[in-house]
C-alpha cells in the first residue's frame, strides 16, 4: 500500500500544487502532471508531507 493512498482528496490538491508549483519550476510543461506530482509526494517521509502541507496552506500557495 502506497503512502498516497492515506492522504485525503483535499490535502492531495493541496500537495500536488504545491510540488507542482515548487518542485517542478524548472521542467518542462509536459512533465508537469498530476502522476509525476504523485510519484514525488509518494517518495517524501510524512512527516515531510505533513510540513508541506502546513507551509503551504500558511503561506496561501494552496488558495492559488
């Protein structure tokens, strides 16, 4: 079972967003997709994910 798979729908959104808009700056548009968003998401520590969605939310990336 995959990490992701515990993550609400909201809080998935969220985190997608955020990595998107953060983490894949400097790819290509093509690259930029919700499934590769997903692989990375996967791949950090909850407690990491958690951060991340905290930060986000704070700092209002996740209302954009």
């Amino acid at each position: 079972m995959s990490f992701i798979s515990t993550i609400k729908g909201s809080e998935l959104d969220i985190l997608r967003k955020i990595v998107k808009k953060v983490n894949f700056k400097h790819h290509p548009k093509e690259f930029v997709t919700d499934y590769e968003a997903d692989k990375l998401i996967d791949s950090l520590a909850p407690a990491t994910v958690a951060r991340l969605l905290r930060v986000g939310r704070d700092s209002g990336i996740a209302d954009k």
